[in-house]
C-alpha cells in the first residue's frame, strides 16, 4: 500500500462544502457559547463552574485557549496543509474558544461563522504560498503519513501491555505483526494496519470484560454486593447534567448532522491517521481507524459530560466513521442527527454500565495513553523525516534542535503539535537562508 500523497495536496473546497464548514462552525461556536458542548476534553470540566456561576465567561475562556492554542496551530494547521483534509483541532478548537469568548448570544455564531471563512478562504492562499517557495515544507510534512499510519497500528498492543502485562502484550504484538505482513501480501490495497488494529482492540476489549465477569462472580460467591444511595451527590449531579443535554436535544440532533455531513464531504478527517487515509481516498479505511478510536473516548466524553453538564462537539466521534461511509449528505444529516439524539438520550445508561465496568474503564485511558504515545513517537519521526526532505543534515538540526529547545523551555508548545511546529519554523528559516545564498534546497 503507497503511503505517498500526491504532491501539492489542495484545499479547494466547492461552494457546498465551504458553506457546510462555515455554517458549522457558527453552530458549534453558539453552542460552545451556550456551555452545551465543547471539542476539547480538558476543557469540559471547567465548564461546570461557569454554568452554576462560580466562573466568569473570560476566566473560562483563557483555560480554553490556554489548552487548545497549541493544538490549534502547532497540529491542526500544518496537518490540514499537508494533507490537504480539514481535521477537528482546526474546524472546532477554536469556535471552542470563540463561542466561549463571546458577550453575546448573537455574537457566537458571527465569530464562529468568521473562522470557518478563514478556514475555507484562507487555508488554500496558504498552502499555494507554501507550495511556491525554493522549500516547499508543506510537500515534506507528507512525509509524515507512513509513520503514523504504521505506528498507530500498534496502539492496542501498547493499551494491553499496560493493563495486562507483558505476556498479553507480547501475544497482542505477534498477532499484530503477522496480521500486518499478512494484509500488506494478500490484500495489497488495503491499508496494511487495519485488520490488525481491529484485532488488537478486539483482544483488550475481550480480556478487560472477561476480568470483570471474573471479579463479579467472585464477588457474588463472597457474598458482597454494591451497596447504592439513593442520596449520592454525583448521582444527583449526573442525573441533573444528563436532564439539561436533554433538553436541548434538538439542537444537539442538528450538530450531529453538521458533523456527519462534514464527514461525508470527505474533506475532513478526525485523527491524524484518519486525514492521511482520507487524503487517499482510503474512506473504508479511515471509518475503521476512527471506529476503533471510539472505544478509547467513550468513557471519558459520558463522564465528563455528566459531571459538567456539557458534552462533546463531535460527541462519542461515532458519526465520523459513519458519515465517511455515507452514500450522500441527506442521509448523512439523518443518520448523524439520529446517532447524536441516541448518545444523549443514553448518557445516563452509559454511565451506569461503565460504574460496573471498572476494567472497560481502564482500558479505555489505556487506550487514549497508547495512541498518545503511538502518535507522539510517529509525528516526532515523520517530522524529522520531513526536516531530511527539504533540508537534509541541516534540516534535521533544525527541527530537531527547535523541538529539543521546546522541551528545554518547558514545552511552551504542547508535544505532539512540537515537531510538526518545528518542521513548518524551520522550513520558513530554511527559506531564508536560500534568499541570503547560504542554502541549496535540495531536489527531488
């Protein structure tokens, strides 16, 4: 399977699909505005104050920024350059921030609807600029798919070691590996990593429900049983938070539309694995990369929505995969506006089924733990083989140097978007030094 995109992938985006990320991105900022939902997960917690009123608007707007700014430009830009496919940490990180940001009910959807101008306008003025320079650092940061698509392949092997130990892991690894040799000798167009990532997270899911039917029966042959009050504060709580989602069903019935439209258009892609399989038009691929991330976030999103009273933007990121499978948007909008009602409506369920799972919801922060790390090592290797594409031994000083600088510093760049941020500074001084006579970029 070529893991090469086509060079100088565009962001050229038909009317259609510039007015569905405009007209999303002014919804999603009015309802991050209203507290209802946000994309990032470290936000979420904080909105709790802001909704009882412990929390002024600016306070909760500079965490926001705080956590998301990084991202934002260090991963969602330089990834939506080199592929040429929009992602999450682009379209809704910041109406994240400027939902929250604004005095106004009115106001939200304005700035909201602004970016996603900025998006769909001025991405592509961008990527022509990039494409046009003696360095074109923006065709070297494809250099980073092979890595992240093969290296994410390896994320449930990581999640199983971590919970189960080695042997479990070593077994998780083998089988891995073969099923990867196995996909790449008979079925040659297939991303190589899929059937194994399917496997891998079948394993963890099996041994995690196996360890708790264990636990229970023991339990129950001990005669203990779960003792549950009535007057429990969290259950007050989740139950208030799951009422307010509620109420607002309709609107969130229409995000979930928006979201799975967007998908469908094919010029967005949720992970950064997902992006490159997209950019491909791998679409069978990038629905099941981004099905097997789903069992990672579920937990965490039905969690911290019943805790805040606010829920997720691209909710359980069910209606990705869905939608890149979608024959036409129509049915997109109806089946992503139907999967959002089903996820709220359920939330409480979720939440009482994950109280008796204590395995399944530790494997699940296994699993967001390992594709941290799997994508952290393969972004830091691809980036430094995108600083070899356009600058050579001096290109990887560059980035490389930059990248060790941050950390040095105190990682005033969050890691993940660290390397990728490096490639496009070094690429931009890299320039320089050609129009100074101090460089020879190098061809091919």
């Amino acid at each position: 399977m070529s893991t090469t995109l086509a060079a100088g992938a565009g962001l050229d985006f038909t009317l259609a699909q510039q007015l569905t990320v405009i007209a999303l991105c002014a919804l999603t900022a009015y309802i991050s505005h209203m507290a209802l939902a946000v994309f990032n997960d470290g936000v979420r917690p904080f909105l709790l104050d802001f909704i009882q009123g412990r929390t002024t608007r600016s306070a909760t707007t500079a965490v926001s920024f705080g956590l998301s700014a990084g991202f934002i430009f260090g991963l969602g830009a330089p990834m939506a350059l080199s592929t040429g496919v929009l992602n999450p940490w682009l379209v809704f990180l910041p109406t994240d921030i400027l939902g929250l940001l604004a005095p106004k009910k009115w106001l939200a959807p304005i700035l909201g609807g602004a970016w996603g101008a900025v998006v769909v306008f001025g991405l592509n003025g961008a990527n022509n600029v990039a494409h046009d320079l003696p360095v074109d650092f923006i065709t070297a940061m494809q250099q980073m798919s092979t890595p992240i698509l093969f290296l994410f392949t390896l994320f449930p092997v990581l999640a199983i070691t971590k919970q189960f130990g080695r042997k479990w892991g070593g077994v998780a690894g083998g089988l891995e590996l073969a099923l990867v040799v196995l996909t790449m000798k008979v079925w040659p167009k297939m991303f190589a990593g899929a059937l194994a990532m399917a496997v891998g997270v079948l394993v963890l899911i099996a041994l995690a429900v196996a360890k708790d039917m264990k636990q229970r029966k023991a339990d129950k042959a001990a005669g203990v049983t779960a003792i549950v009050l009535d007057d429990d504060p969290m259950a007050s709580l989740f139950s208030a938070s799951a009422a307010r989602l509620r109420r607002y069903l309709p609107l969130f019935m229409v995000l979930g539309a928006g979201v799975c439209v967007l998908a469908q258009m094919h010029i967005f892609g949720g992970g950064e694995a997902t992006s490159f399989l997209i950019a491909k038009g791998q679409y069978t691929e990038a629905a099941q990369v981004d099905f097997y991330r789903v069992f990672g976030f579920i937990p965490l999103i039905a969690t911290t929505a019943l805790a805040s009273g606010a829920y997720g933007i691209a909710g359980f990121t069910l209606v990705y995969p869905i939608g890149y499978l979608m024959p036409n948007p129509f049915l997109a909008a109806i089946v992503g506006a139907a999967v959002f009602a089903v996820e709220v409506l359920a939330l409480s369920s979720i939440g009482k089924v994950l109280g008796k799972l204590p395995s399944v919801r530790d494997s699940s922060e296994h699993l967001r733990s390992a594709i941290g790390d799997t994508l952290q090592l393969a972004i830091l290797f691809g980036s430094l083989m995108a600083a070899n594409a356009m600058g050579g031994g001096l290109g990887i000083l560059v980035v490389g140097g930059l990248y060790l600088l941050n950390d040095a510093m105190g990682r005033p760049v969050v890691r993940m978007a660290a390397a990728p941020t490096a490639v496009i500074v070094g690429g931009i001084l890299l320039n320089v030094l050609y129009w100074l006579d101090l460089f020879t970029p190098i061809k091919g």
